[in-house]
C-alpha cells in the first residue's frame, strides 16, 4: 500500500486488468507455490472470476466489474487467487479507499471541555 495513486486512475487500472486478463496478457508474478511451497518454474491460469470493485473516485462509489485470476501448482495441483495490484485480498474495496477510511479513523476525536 506504499502505492499513491489518483482516484479516477483506480477506475482505469481496474478496467485495464480486466482488459489484460481477457487479452490474455497477465502471468502469474509467483515463483514459490503458497500452498506446497514448491519452487515452480511458470503456474497454470486455472480461472478468471468475475468480482465487483469498489472505487472511490471524485467522491462517488463506482461499482467496477473486473476479473481476478485463479492460479493451479503443477506439483501439489492446488490452486490460490492473485489479486489486481489495487485490490485487497479478500475485501471489494480498492486500496485507495481503504486507505483514506482508516485515515479518517485514525484522527484524534476532539473533545469539548465541559462548561461550568
């Protein structure tokens, strides 16, 4: 999460994975099963699900269907889901509006000192 990132830029980065992964052009970043921690010269795509994003960009939520990418071990023949860059594993939240929310968490509560 080190990552800035523009908020209308989430939108496009989530379509372009999308487009990616339809093309053809994503590759397992791995070289260590997670599951067997076998060392593995290139995993198998074993599927692309559909998942609902959510960005925050300019203030309004955008719902944003994209693809994540299931991935097969040839050894152990388990499979592990590698999320988009800006996705959080798990979460349908985009890292960006994440963050802001615990940014606006963590502010001190201002407290009023009692009239006397």
């Amino acid at each position: 999460m080190g990552r800035k990132y523009l908020k209308h830029d989430l939108v496009q980065m989530v379509k372009d994975n999308t487009q990616n992964i339809l093309h053809g052009h994503v590759v397992c970043v791995y070289t260590i099963c997670p599951k067997c921690h076998q060392e593995v010269d290139s995993f198998k795509l074993h599927e692309a699900r559909t998942r609902i994003f959510l960005v925050l960009a300019e203030n309004i939520v955008n719902r944003v269907l994209s693809l994540i990418t299931r991935w097969k071990c040839p050894f152990c023949g388990k499979t592990f889901i590698l999320y988009p860059e800006v996705a959080l594993p798990y979460k349908r939240n985009t890292v960006i509006k994440y963050s802001t929310f615990k940014i606006v968490l963590r502010k001190p509560l201002k407290h009023s000192s009692p009239v006397s």
